[in-house]
C-alpha cells in the first residue's frame, strides 16, 4: 500500500473539510484519480481517514451553527435539529 505523507494527508483533510470531491482532491494535490477512488472506497485508508475526518469537520460546524440557529427560534433549524436526533440516536446503529 502507499504510504502518504502527513503532508499530503493534512491537505486531503484540508480539501475534504472545503466539500471537495475525491476526484477534485486528487486534481489539486496532483494524486491520479483512479488511485484516490480507489482509496477513498477503503474506509480504514489513510486517504479516506484524512478526507473524511475534513468533510465531518465541516458538517459539525453546519451543525454547531443550525443548533444555534435552533435556540434562537428558527423554525427551519428547529426542524433539521429534530432530524440531527432521530438520526444520531444509539438504536439507529
């Protein structure tokens, strides 16, 4: 397997955190395409590890902020935070 630096790595996250695509990651960074999908279909590869933990970064900032938005009334946020509940109960593991 292909060992990537931290580097690398820390960019991946930095990409993934900005909602870029695997294929758009793999442009920037000058990575093949074809490699990066391949990577990125392993859950436990370095590449998917970095990429994902950018892309849930960004989401627990959305979430953070529509919480906020939540208790300060918005019907909209009150809404999406119900669903945030629904989804991250233990039974639905």
């Amino acid at each position: 397997m292909e060992e990537l630096s931290k580097e690398i790595l820390d960019q991946v996250t930095e990409y993934g955190r900005l909602l870029f695509s695997v294929d758009d990651v793999a442009v920037i960074i000058g990575i093949d395409k074809q490699k990066a999908r391949h990577w990125a279909k392993s859950p436990s590869h370095a590449f998917m590890q970095a990429y994902l933990k950018g892309r849930l970064m960004t989401e627990a900032e959305v979430r953070k902020t529509t919480i906020t938005l939540a208790k300060q009334g918005s019907t909209p946020a009150v809404e999406q935070v119900k669903k945030y509940i629904r989804d991250s109960k233990i039974e639905n593991c």
